[in-house]
C-alpha cells in the first residue's frame, strides 16, 4: 500500500506551472487543470503582456525551465530602456553609469535595482527613508521600479512603499508569444509527471469536514467527482466568477473589480532611422510628474514585422469596453509617439481586443491592476487546504515575484505532505510489528 495524496491546481495562461512541476518533484500526485479556452478571445500577445522577464540569481534552474518551456526569450542587448524628454536611459549598457550620473541618482538607488537583491522596504529601511525625504526628480526611477509591473495602483510619490522594486539593472528578456507556446508548456508539465487536463469544465465542488474543498466535480476529460487533498486556485475572484459563478462564491465573497487595467493596441510605424534604430522593448515616460498611466507611460515593443510594434498603455477598467474611449486614447499615443519619434508617421493597425468583443466574449482584463485600498479582501483563502494565487495575490508582473509567492505555498504543501507521510509510516510500521 502506497501514501498517495492528490494536489489539483486551477490553472489559466502558464500560471503555476513551475509550482505543479515542483511538487510533482517532491513525490506528490499533481493535476493541473488548465482553463484558458474558457477565459475569453484573446491573442497569445495579451496573454505575455508587456512586462518581459529580469533574470537574476534568485532564479532557480527549475524556474528557468519553466520560463523557457514556451517561445523562446530574446535579450534586449542594452537591458531595460526607459525614454524621456531628456533621452533614453539604459540599464544594462556601458553608459548606464553616465544616465545615472545625469539623473542625479545615487549609489543606494543602484544598489536597490541591482540583480540579486531582495528589493523589499523591510530589506532596505535606511534607504526608503532617505529617498523619501529627497527631492522626487532625485529617485523617482526607484518609485517606477515598484510601480510599472505593479498590480496595485499607487501614485508615483508613494510607489515606493509598496511592494518591490523591480531588479532593473539585471538582464532584460521579452518574446514573441504564440499560440504553441502554451501547449509547449503543458507538455514540460506532463513530462515532469504532472497530470494535465485541458478540456475540463468545473461544474461544483464537494466539501469534506473541517471546512475543507474534498473534490471538483469534473465534465470532460474526467468525469464526475474528482478527489482532492489540497486546491491551488489560480484564477482571481473575476476570471472565477466569469466561468462559474456557483463555484467563485464558495471561494469569494465578491468579485474583486480592478481600477485599472493594461490594453494593447497594434501600431504601424514608417520606416526611418528613429524606428530602426529602437530597442525591442521601450517605455516612454512623457512628463514624470503626471500619473503614470495613459499615453503618459507607453510601451512599445517589437514584433515579428519591422513596420509593427505592439503598444501598451494602463487605462480605467469601466472604459475597457468604451469604443469612443479607445480611440481617443489611440489617437492621443500617436500624437505622443509622433513627439518622440518625429518621422515614424504612426498609425493605429488594430486596437484593443475590448474594442471588438464585449464582456461577455472577453471576460476580465488579463492584467488587471488593483486599488489601493478595497472592501474586498485580497488573497484571503476561505477554506483549510486552499490557496489562491494570482495577480490578485501577487505584487507585481515579475517572474521572480509570482515564483516567490508559489514557493510559499509549495512549502506549506510539502510540510503538509511529509508530516502525511511519516504517520502513514509510523501506522504502518506498528501493523508489521503487530503480525
């Protein structure tokens, strides 16, 4: 007779696939179930989002491979590109010390965006007090470290003390995503001998004693009650509500709406020497002391076509679906991008998926970004042997950041599993000394 113990992960757009394939390691029987298909109309580019991956030591070579089980990354050769009035700065060039000679920025602000560092208030006091109490031209770039991959909305003055800051100066990845990519990475997950299913819809739940989730009620690939010891639910409270309803009220109270959210237009450029000679990955920054949302903080990242870049801009959430809205907004970054990029003639080439689907076909925004403050609780798990994760759950857009949240719970499973374990063992060994 062998211990075996099911872990199940609700899953949608690679999310948790590190964290299945690392408790499949530690011997535990792992499902996931990938609800992607069920989550709306959208392009393999909405799903990557405009974020990109810094690699840094704190990546383990098990996280690695998971990041590289979809499309392949490419290295931005000067590292993340920031560009203001004043010009461009790079993070990872041989001038990166002169931009922050010009800016006025001081070494403990090097230190903080350095690879490796925890990049934490708890981690840095001294120095997050020192930067509040400087002039904000001084270390604003350390408030757009916590804040650009933020989900959580805070003003540029205050972003510093939420969250981290991301390790700007590390090694900057972005990728053209595909629709394969997604396959490529459920096929890494079976490989790792972790059970996928991917045309399963989750009807209900049966519930065990203790306040416990002891099963999914399953139609497709399996059917019927499917059992289960421990749940990581991947989905936030929107994305759980809009494929069922019955079942995101047992894990939420409410839904959780966003108050902001990233869209993505698609822009034609012209050919020039100013287009040419761009990054694969910009953030253009148009007057730092405006919210940074908008046209105000626009990304522009190459695609497979020279004469297309991929726009990224943070909006409302009520005006996803506003058409009227969209093009405004399309019509205000072309005017910024023509400021920046004076011969590129930009043009709109297709705008946001909200603009030609409603609600209903798209469902939530796949980069929500929350309120400060909310009456509904984040990431609070309802039941003993839940765990939720999730741009609700997580503080930032980062690889690393959603890795560290994943470990946590892969801890929490593991202790659980292997105090499991030596009791069987123990219950076991007293039978064999009984006979």
């Amino acid at each position: 007779m062998e211990f075996s113990q099911q872990v199940t992960l609700v899953s949608a757009f690679g999310r948790g696939h590190w964290l299945a394939a690392a408790l499949a390691k530690e011997g535990l029987k792992v499902t996931l179930i990938d609800v992607s298909s069920r989550l709306g109309v959208w392009p393999s580019e909405d799903v990557e989002g405009p974020f990109g991956f810094f690699r840094n030591d704190r990546i383990t070579p098990l996280q690695t491979e998971r990041i590289f089980s979809e499309d392949p990354f490419e290295e931005v050769s000067n590292g993340f590109t920031l560009m203001l009035k004043e010009g461009p700065i790079e993070f990872k060039s041989p001038l990166t010390g002169f931009y922050f000679d010009r800016e006025k920025w001081s070494q403990s602000v090097f230190n903080l965006m350095a690879p490796g560092n925890a990049n934490e208030v708890s981690q840095h006091p001294q120095v997050y007090n020192a930067i509040n109490s400087k002039n904000f031209m001084n270390q604003w770039v350390v408030h757009f470290s916590h804040q650009w991959a933020s989900t959580t909305y805070v003003p540029s003055a205050r972003a510093a003390r939420h969250g981290k800051a991301l390790s700007l100066l590390s090694s900057f990845y972005v990728r053209n995503a595909t629709r394969k990519g997604l396959d490529n990475s459920l096929a890494w997950l079976q490989d790792k001998n972790v059970e996928v299913l991917k045309q399963s819809e989750i009807k209900d739940f049966s519930f065990g004693s203790g306040k416990t989730i002891s099963g999914l009620e399953l139609l497709g690939e399996k059917q019927g009650l499917f059992r289960t010891d421990q749940l990581v639910w991947m989905l936030t409270s929107e994305e759980s509500y809009y494929i069922n309803e019955k079942v995101a009220k047992y894990l939420y109270g409410a839904a959780l709406e966003p108050e902001w959210c990233w869209v993505r237009y698609r822009v034609k450029l012209a050919d020039c020497s100013e287009r040419n000679s761009l990054p694969l990955h910009i953030v253009h920054m148009r007057d730092l002391h405006s919210p940074w949302t908008h046209e105000n903080m626009l990304v522009l990242q190459r695609t497979a076509l020279a004469d297309q870049f991929d726009a990224w801009i943070r909006i409302p959430n009520v005006q996803r679906f506003n058409k009227e809205y969209l093009t405004h907004r399309g019509e205000a970054m072309c005017a910024m991008i023509s400021e920046k990029i004076t011969s590129s003639a930009p043009q709109i080439h297709t705008y946001p998926q909200e603009y030609y689907y409603t609600y209903s076909q798209l469902g939530a925004s796949r980069f929500p970004v929350f309120a400060e403050v909310s009456s509904v609780p984040r990431g609070r798990s309802l039941f003993g042997n839940l765990y939720l994760d999730g741009p609700e759950v997580w503080t930032q857009y980062a690889w690393d950041v959603m890795f560290e949240k994943q470990d946590s719970i892969r801890v929490e499973i593991a202790n659980w599993w292997k105090l499991g374990l030596q009791k069987f063992q123990k219950m076991q060994a007293r039978k064999g000394s009984n006979t």
